[in-house]
C-alpha cells in the first residue's frame, strides 16, 4: 500500500474526532463536507491504494498542512468520511408488515451496488478497511449505527405479533444482507432483486420459527 507523505515539518498531528462526536457547523462544516467528497471522488477514481493527501488537497481546496493537521493522514480522512457518512438521515423502511420491510432493505443494498459508479466509493471503503486498522474500526462502526438503526423494522414486527417478542433484532437485519455482501465482496458473484427476495424470504422464515431468539443468537448458544 502507498503510505501517505509524512506531515510537513512544524505541523501538529492531531486525530479526526471519534464517531458520534459533536462537531461545529458554519465553515469547519463546509471544510469537512469538502473534504468528505474530495475523498470520496478519491476512492472512487483511485481506490484506496491510490489516494493521496495531495489528491485531497486539490480536490478540495483545503491545503494539505491542514489535512495532516486536522486529519492526521489518509486514514484519518477515510475514517472521517465514513464517520460523516454515518450522520445522515436516512432511516429504515416502513413498509407495514416485517417481510415487506425486510424486501425492502435487501433491495435497498442491491441497488446500492447496482450501477459501478455509484458503487466504486463504499467498495473502496471496504477494501480499506482490509488495508488499514483505523478504516476497519470506522467501517466497522459505520454498520453497526446502520443496523441499530435498522432495528426499528424488527420492533415494529414485534409490537405487530410478526415476531416473538425475544427476536434479536441486531441480528436478523444483519442476516438480511449477509448473502449478498457475501456475493459483492466474497464470491465476486452478481446479486439482484430475485436474490434480495430470497434472502429476506430466508430471514423471515427463521424469525417465524424462532431460529433469532435472543437466547438462540448469543455467541456460544
């Protein structure tokens, strides 16, 4: 992997701010949206390997002593976009019945990935986070704030009587989307509706039979 050029002499190194931290709007706002994009157009062109704090800089209009200052290197930009990625407002589907719901998510990361251009940026993150502990630990919280997110779905089906009230609902939406992350990232095969469907049929199915019961789902059960 390219390692980002060492911080110019005098500059003071410091980290992004940790996920879920309070930040300041107005042009530290601007600043970071620019950057954020500067960097996803990054991943996008070059993949993570190729992305440089120099590209940033140019991309965004912010000089890159600041970037080593504020961002500390390429790490820190790419965990700072995922973590800026994480605070949008995007909330799970409410279809009115868990099956649709469960549908709907799974077509919703089909299409996520369905055109090259549109899947080049969150592809490179992933690939990061193979190359780079600190992008791990991003992504990894990433996901974990989409899912909670996305345990709405299974509460709405428990307070319907679609789901026994134990449901773990952490992991029948990570369930969802298990096959056809499994396909993008592992296989290298093709997904689409039909798979989608399947899969959330699947998950459907064993949340009926009990097969996501807490007790069912905890690590060593």
């Amino acid at each position: 992997m390219e390692q980002a050029a060492a911080p110019e002499h005098g500059t003071e190194q410091t980290a992004a701010p940790a996920p879920g931290t309070r930040r300041p709007g107005g042009r530290t706002a601007r600043t970071r949206a620019a950057v954020r994009d500067a960097v996803l157009t990054g991943l996008a062109e070059h993949g993570y390997p190729g992305l440089t704090v120099e590209y940033v800089a140019e991309h965004s209009g912010v000089h890159k002593t600041t970037l080593y200052r504020r961002w500390g290197g390429v790490e820190g930009l790419v965990a700072d976009a995922l973590d800026l990625a994480g605070e949008d407002t995007w909330s799970p589907p409410d279809t009115g019945s868990l099956e649709g719901d469960l549908r709907a998510l799974a077509r919703e990361v089909c299409d996520a990935f369905a055109d090259a251009a549109d899947a080049a940026a969150p592809t490179a993150f992933i690939a990061a986070a193979f190359q780079s502990d600190r992008a791990a630990d991003a992504l990894r919280a990433f996901y974990a704030e989409r899912f909670s997110r996305c345990e709405a779905v299974v509460a709405r089906a428990v307070a319907r009587g679609e789901a026994p009230a134990d449901t773990d609902a952490g992991a029948v939406v990570r369930a969802v989307s298990a096959p056809l992350f499994l396909r993008l990232f592992v296989t290298r095969e093709p997904i689409g509706t039909a798979l989608a469907d399947q899969s959330a049929t699947a998950v459907l199915a064993a949340v009926r039979a009990g097969a996501f019961s807490a007790e069912e789902s905890a690590p060593g059960a």
